[in-house]
C-alpha cells in the first residue's frame, strides 16, 4: 500500500508534467524552498503540513480540493499506519 506521502508525490508528478514545470520552477511559483520540494519528490519527507500542501497547490495554480480530489487519497489505498 501506498503512504500519504506517495500519493501526493504522484499527484505532483502528474501536476507537473502537465504544466510542464520543474521542482525548481514549482519552488520559485508556490514560496515553498527548493530543498522541501526536492525532499518530498525524493520521498524523504515523513509527514507533509497541510500548509505546505496548500501553497503546493497555489504555486500549481490548482484549489487545494481537486490537488486531493483523486482515488490515491481514498483510506482504503492508504497505508495509513
């Protein structure tokens, strides 16, 4: 089973590469450093902040609710343990 984690490192991959930015692109539009980013992407990070994912979401240029609005973030695909 996938982590939180992993679903929003797919959902930001997908976001991405249809908006056809980079990590450091993503850094300079949503105000979130390039490090944080590159941790998250690296599945590093162990427990994202919803503000951070908000201002994820801002810098995609997407609401917050369609950024989780997916069936990766479905409990029941969670491992949420």
């Amino acid at each position: 089973m996938k982590t939180i984690n992993d679903a929003v490192v797919e959902r930001l991959y997908k976001y991405m590469e249809e908006k056809n930015i980079t990590q450091y692109k993503l850094a300079q539009l949503s105000g979130v450093p390039f490090p944080t980013i590159k941790s998250i992407m690296q599945r590093k990070t162990n427990n994202i902040t919803l503000k951070t994912l908000m201002m994820l979401s801002d810098g995609l240029g997407i609401k917050l609710i369609d950024f989780l609005n997916d069936p990766l973030f479905d409990s029941k695909n969670l491992d949420l343990e």
